[in-house]
C-alpha cells in the first residue's frame, strides 16, 4: 500500500504484481489512478534487504504499456478454458508476508 504527500481526492484501480525474478530480485508493478488538486509525491514501501543503497532499486518506466494488468476480452480467449491454466503456469502464486 502507498501513501501520498498531499491529500487526495479518490485513488482506485489499483493494480499490484510481484513476482521473484532470481534468487536476489523481484519484480513490483504498481498500477493506480489518481484524482489530486495539487502535484504530490506517492510514497511506496519496498521490501529489501538493510542496509539498502540506493542502486539497490531498479525503476523502470512502463507508462507506454496499458496492456499488463489488461483482461484478455473473450475474442482474444482460447475457446477452451485452457487459458487460464496458461495464465496460472506463467504468473504462479506466492505468499506476501505483512507484518504490522
């Protein structure tokens, strides 16, 4: 979850991938739309490991590619259910851990 430096006005379509990329990175896509009157800066936590320097993350800009978090419409879909088991083989689940 992230929190703004200024108020907001509404914050919804939150989208959020992680996944391992190796035995020493992952890969966090955040995906958000955002009302606010007034430029803010979003504040992130990221899990990594202390101490942490700043070369220790990887930005990348992803802003020209709407179609990660997009759902196949159903032309797109195998006319079996045979998509989805290719979904679930490709992004396999894993456990996130919070702690409070």
């Amino acid at each position: 979850m992230c929190c703004f430096s200024q108020p907001v006005r509404s914050v919804h379509s939150t989208n959020i991938f992680a996944r391992p990329a190796d035995e020493r990175r992952q890969f966090l896509v955040y995906s958000m739309t955002l009302d606010a009157r007034k430029e803010l800066a979003m504040i992130l936590p990221l899990p990594v490991k202390t101490p942490a320097a700043e070369n220790d993350v990887e930005f990348i800009d992803l802003h020209f590619d709407h179609s990660l978090f997009c759902q196949p419409t159903p032309e797109q879909r195998p006319a079996s259910e045979e998509w989805q088991e290719t979904a679930m083989v490709a992004f396999p689940s894993i456990q996130i851990e919070m702690s409070l």
